[in-house]
C-alpha cells in the first residue's frame, strides 16, 4: 500500500508525468473543469507552486525526465508517470551549507559559492530476500501520440 503524504492536514499523493502525458491532460475536458471549477481560485492555487494542478488528492507535476518508450509493433509510445506517496525517496545530509564571497577587480565585481554534500534516493527492499522492490512508488503507464510535426 502507498501510504499518503500529509500535507496541509490532507492525504495527499504526487504524480510526476511526461510533457506528452501533461499535454493530453490539459486538453481533457474533464481535466480542464476540474481545475477551472473545483480547485482554490487565487495565490494559493497549486498552479502557482509549479505544480499542472490537484484531482482528487493528487498533485501532478510534469518532468522532461520521465522514461517514455515504444511498446508493440505498432510502435506505440508510452509514457511511464510515477505515482508517489509517503517514503517514495530517502534524502542523506553529508553536510552543512556552506556560504563563501570573494570580491575581484580591486572589489568592482563579487563573487559567490554555496556548497552542500546530500543525496535523494528512491527507496528499495528486499521483500523476498532477494529483489530489489520499490517503496511508496508505483509506475502509470500510458500511450500518447508523437506532437504533429
């Protein structure tokens, strides 16, 4: 079971989807009323976080990097979305942020660093002692048509 992410005191799921995927999506009818009619109007709406929008507890994001393959003979295209809950990913700290400036050209110019070691990882078990399973993570599969050149 993919437990939810409590956010704002609502159960809450994440979906990260392809730009192909995102695009169908937007031209859903029901999609498009969903986010017209049911969701927040004004600065607090999910759109201005970034976010495509909310349906039903879940907020979809849009990433470039999602994996999107050919499947069957028809040369198919399939976008392969995820689907996260709760422990979904790990994030390690192997530092403390780090803030250095130095000024250049007798201190007409200045320059900045910022420096911090860390790590995200999507969580895997070994459930039968053996294979690696994911956690918290499910992949949606869904076939989508090429942009018309």
């Amino acid at each position: 079971m993919v437990k939810p992410i409590m956010i704002n005191g609502l159960e809450t799921y994440i979906m990260v989807i392809d730009q192909w995927q995102a695009r169908d999506l937007k031209n859903d009818q029901t999609w498009i009323e969903a986010q017209q009619y049911a969701n927040v109007r004004g600065n607090d709406n999910p759109i201005f976080s970034g976010a495509l929008g909310v349906y039903d507890g879940v907020v979809l994001h849009q990433c470039n990097r999602i994996q999107r393959t050919e499947t069957g003979s028809g040369g198919t295209k399939v976008g392969h979305a995820l689907f996260l809950g709760r422990q979904a990913a790990v994030f390690a700290v192997g530092t403390q942020p780090t803030w250095n400036e130095k000024t250049f050209d007798y201190g007409n110019k200045i320059g900045f660093e910022f420096g911090r070691i860390f790590g995200i990882k999507k969580t895997q078990f070994k459930y039968d002692g053996t294979n690696q399973t994911d956690f918290g993570c499910i992949n949606v599969l869904t076939a989508s048509e090429d942009d018309p050149s």
